[in-house]
C-alpha cells in the first residue's frame, strides 16, 4: 500500500508540474491575438483589465510585449561574450514578459503593483506596460494607439526619446514600425473575436 500511494503522490507531483509549465509557456500561435487569448483562457481578462485601468489598447500592449519576450515569461537577455565565445553576465537586469529592469519594475511596484507582483506573471506584467505607457502618453504627448511611438518610449526611456537617442537607431527604428503593424493586425483580428472573448456583464470577476 506504500508503494502505491508512493506511485500516486508521483504522479500527481508530475501532473502538477506538467500544468504549471503548460502555463507559462508562450502561446503557439503568437500571429494571431484571437488564437493567443482562446489558448490562454485569463490572458484576456488580464488585459482588459490592464487596458480600462489605463486607456492603453490591448493591440499595443500585446505586440510590444511580443517583442519583449515573445510572451516568453523568464525572457531575459541573451548574456554577452567574453573574447567572442565565453558566455558572459547578462547587458541588463530585464526579466519576464514585459522585459522590465529592477529599478523601473520597484517603482511600479512602489506607486502601483503591489508587494507580491511579478515580473514573471502576466497579470502583473501587462498591467506594468500599460501602466507605464500610460505615462508616456502623458508625459510625452503621445496618442494611446501609436505603437510606433510608445514602443520607442518603452525601448529607450522617457528621457531617451525626448533627447532623440533612438534617431541613431535604425535598427530600432525598424523594429518600432513592426510593433505598429504588429498592433494594427491584431486591432483588426480582436475587433473580430472581442465579443465572444468578453465575460457576460452578470460575471461577478
């Protein structure tokens, strides 16, 4: 009888951990804003959240985290080479799905998030992206659906893109413009699939 029970606590122990990795692992299909949220049954209710909370579309948010992370919820940066080959420490503290640093993430969570968010969680990491956007609109003058714009902003700071430093970056450049079109493709797909997303207005969450 012990080594059954033994046999069923294993079981149940992998089974456990099967689920918890099933739920951070990145969407398959990641082109497609509609097949993400029907894969990941919270994500939408999580950025529409996020999105009320903060007057940031769910189009920006999502394709600027994609580009982040992938949706990849320990993303880090790739760490560097010493000599060429010798793996090396990391270029930045960034971490989780919205690729925030330690200091940026502290003062979210001092003014906003919380003592028990997460970088790695989705909840708290796309509320931060809308949280700082937010702030980027405000501060900057930019429009809630310029992804383009937003995303320079998140990439290179506040301050970066006031002094310009992203104009230097072709390569950034380049990137910001597919966020944008990243965003409107999925503006398009969510108008489309919202409606049977959304939680009937008698759902008490």
């Amino acid at each position: 009888m012990k080594g059954a029970g033994l046999r069923r606590g294993l079981v149940m122990l992998c089974c456990a951990a099967l689920v918890a990795g099933c739920a951070t692992a990145p969407p398959g299909r990641s082109d497609n804003i509609c097949l993400i949220f029907a894969e990941k049954a919270d994500w939408f209710d999580d950025a529409a959240r996020a999105e009320r909370r903060w007057d940031i579309p769910i189009p920006v948010l999502m394709a600027i985290m994609y580009q982040e992370s992938s949706f990849q919820a320990k993303a880090k940066p790739p760490r560097l080479k010493l000599f060429g080959v010798i793996p090396w420490k990391r270029p930045s503290t960034a971490y989780g799905y919205a690729q925030v640093k330690n200091e940026t993430w502290d003062d979210y969570v001092e003014a906003e998030g919380g003592l028990f968010s997460d970088r790695d969680d989705f909840r708290d990491a796309i509320d931060f992206m809308a949280w700082y956007n937010r702030a980027s609109v405000k501060e900057l003058g930019l429009k809630p659906n310029d992804a383009y714009s937003l995303y320079l902003a998140y990439h290179d700071g506040r301050g970066g893109f006031r002094r310009g430093t992203w104009r230097s970056k072709g390569w950034l450049i380049e990137t910001a413009k597919k966020v944008q079109t990243r965003a409107n493709r999925y503006d398009t797909q969510l108008r489309g699939c919202r409606k049977s997303l959304e939680s009937p207005w008698w759902w008490p969450f």
